[in-house]
C-alpha cells in the first residue's frame, strides 16, 4: 500500500509544478469549512492554551491562516521529491552564511537550534549546499520501511546527513570535521526525560535539554535559525549566534535562551507555527 501510494499519487504529484501541486493545498484548506481541518480541536485547544487573553474571533482567524500555511507546507513538501537543487535554494535561502563561515574559519562546529515553524522540510533539503559545515539533523525514523527509506532519501538528496535520535550520543562522540546538528527544540519529551522547565507561550513546558547538553559537552557553538516566509513557497533563514562558549554558561541558560526565542517568534506570526501536535502532555 506504501509503495502504491508514492509511485501513483506522491511521485507523479511531485514532478508537477508547484502551482499545480497548490490546487490540492486550495482543495483541503476550502474543506475546514464544512468542519474536515485535520486535528482542529487539538489546534483549538493549543491556540486557546497560549492566547486565552485573546478573542475568539482574533483565535479563529490564526486557525485559519495556520490551516492556509499548513497545507502549502504539504504540497511544497510533496514537492520535494523531485525538487532540483537549484530550484530548492531558490525557494529556502540562507540569508547569512558568513555567521557559519566565520565559525568555520574558527574550528568551530555548531548546534543550530530552531522550531518546527515556516517550512523545515525545505531547510533540511536546501541549506546543505549554503553552508561551510556538514549539515546534519536529529529525527526519529519512520514505522513504515518503504516511506522511512523514501522520506530520507529526499531529505538527503543534496547532502543533510540523517542521525535517528537513537544514535545522537554515539554520533557527537564519533564525530569528524565541522558539523552543524540541527536540534527542534519544540517537540513535547516522553515521561522519564531529563527535561528543563519553563513557561513558554504562558504555559508551564517541559523542554529538551540535549541541545544544551550537547553543546556545553563538546563547546559547539549555538546558534538559532529564524525562518521567514517571504511569499507562497519562498523562506529565508536568517542565523543568529546565540552563544559562542556554551561551556561559560550556567546550566540551563542556553535552553532558556532558545525557548524564549523561539516563543518571540511564534508570537510575531503565529500562523507559521506547527500547532497539530499536543504541545503540553507533560505536566511538572
């Protein structure tokens, strides 16, 4: 069934032009309105979470211009699976390099930390060829076989080097040359997790602490990556250095620091932010 879904819908849907493939992103934003959003009570209830102090007027318009974004997320990510390099730089550019560059230049590997916030399929298939360091991303390997082989393959295709979280202490130990290990930073830990809490978008939140940990271990440098979506299908990633000495920190600054960064952008555009998934499970 897997097979059959990526060579007679995914892979033909993918060779189309992008403003073809945007006419199902259309399709599926128009059926929110006979009430067929995909997890609308699960995004309802974030949005309520984070903006209670909001109307629910000012509430309903986000949702739906999250529900316009997440499905152009969709169709650019179909897209992917075919997307040429040229065309995907063109789409997702990094504005700075040179930040990266001077690191480089230092001997300095970097942490880039960052939510799952405008199009982070796009950077993980188009930032490799812009920076001086081996891009490389935490992620947690897919159920299904073929689509984990197939999912991987088009975010690697031009050069982003895949670690399942499994195998993130193994891979820092072992590590050669200069890296750049993108961390999302937003997910929700499991139960058991050492974690960092704060109060992030007016709620009590449990954070990943290996960013930090990882960073601080081996004094790679932090940085965050704050996306910007310039039109339908075009990001910029404007890199901002965060810490250059993690190991002068006190613990937990660096967590603090990045969450609360990412908080400020969610709040200057809300809409861009991945509002589907049960943000707050973990309870301190």
């Amino acid at each position: 069934m897997a097979a059959l879904l990526y060579f007679l819908v995914l892979k033909p849907l993918s060779l189309l032009p992008l403003r073809v493939i945007y006419l199902l992103s259309d399709l599926l934003y128009c059926l929110q309105f006979v009430g067929l959003a995909y997890r609308k009570k699960v995004v309802t209830c974030n949005l309520h979470k984070a903006f209670a102090d909001r109307s629910p007027a000012w509430r309903r318009k986000v949702r739906r211009q999250f529900y316009r974004h997440f499905y152009d997320l969709l169709a650019e990510s179909i897209s992917l699976f075919s997307i040429s390099q040229k065309e995907a730089i063109r789409r997702f550019r990094v504005v700075n390099p040179e930040l990266l560059e001077e690191l480089a230049e230092a001997k300095k590997s970097v942490v880039l930390v960052g939510g799952h916030y405008q199009n982070w399929e796009l950077y993980a298939v188009a930032s490799n060829p812009q920076i001086p360091h081996q891009l490389t991303g935490i992620y947690t390997p897919l159920t299904n076989p073929f689509f984990e082989k197939k999912f991987s393959g088009s975010r690697s295709r031009f050069g982003l080097k895949l670690i399942p979280k499994k195998q993130v202490k193994d891979f820092f130990e072992s590590s050669s040359g200069l890296t750049c290990t993108t961390f999302a930073v937003d997910q929700c830990p499991r139960k058991g997790q050492k974690v960092y809490w704060t109060t992030f978008l007016g709620q009590p939140t449990a954070v990943h602490f290996g960013a930090e940990k990882y960073a601080r271990t081996y004094d790679q440098a932090v940085v965050f990556g704050a996306a910007k979506k310039i039109k339908r299908g075009h990001y910029e990633l404007h890199l901002e250095l965060m810490e250059p000495n993690p190991r002068e920190t006190e613990a937990g600054a660096i967590t603090q620091r990045h969450t609360a960064r990412l908080e400020q952008q969610i709040l200057e555009a809300p809409e861009y932010w991945l509002w589907t998934h049960k943000r707050w499970k973990l309870q301190p």
